[in-house]
C-alpha cells in the first residue's frame, strides 16, 4: 500500500491516515495483513454512508466507494482532495506530503 510506506513521515507531519472501504468483512483481516497497514482500515460492507458522504460512492456502477484521499483539518473542512478516475488509484505518500506542507 503505497501510504504506508510514508507512515512514519505523514504521522510526523502531525496528520493520521485513516482507510474506508466498502469490501465485504470477508477477509478483511488478511487484506490488512497483506496490506502490513499500521493504520486503521474501517470496513462499511453494510453502510456506505460514509463514502455517499463525501459522494465516492457507485461512481462507476459497482457498488463501492471510489478510491480518493482526503486532506480534513481539525475543523471538519476539506483541505485537499485526490479523486481516483478508477479503482486503482493511488496517491504517493510524498504527493500528501506535499499537500500537507502547502496548506500549513
């Protein structure tokens, strides 16, 4: 998982990296520990809610949330967002990083 080899460095920064995902809770343990993520990985299988929230959800007809990284501040607002154009998207830990650093 590509944010979790900047963990050390996104956590220094004073920033938490936090997973959602809409996968069945069917394996999800293997996954995280495949993954080797030492970040929380929340499952949603039955309450897409929070991907509809942020509208990351069914956007390409397949019932799951769409891969994107959101930047939060403690006051609830978004500062920064990546949104994926598939289900294979990634952000670098270095391109949060940098988002990070610009909107201190």
């Amino acid at each position: 998982m590509e944010l979790q080899r900047s963990y050390d460095e996104i956590s220094g920064a004073g920033a938490e990296i936090l997973a959602v995902s809409t996968d069945n809770l069917q394996g999800a343990e293997t996954a995280v520990r495949n993954f080797e993520a030492e970040f929380p990985i929340l499952y949603t299988s039955r309450d897409p809610s929070i991907p509809e929230a942020y509208d990351r959800f069914n956007k390409f007809g397949d019932g799951l949330a769409s891969a994107a990284v959101f930047i939060i501040g403690t006051d609830g607002v978004i500062r920064w967002q990546s949104l994926g154009s598939n289900y294979q998207h990634q952000v670098s830990g270095e391109e949060v990083l940098e988002a990070l650093g610009a909107i201190r």
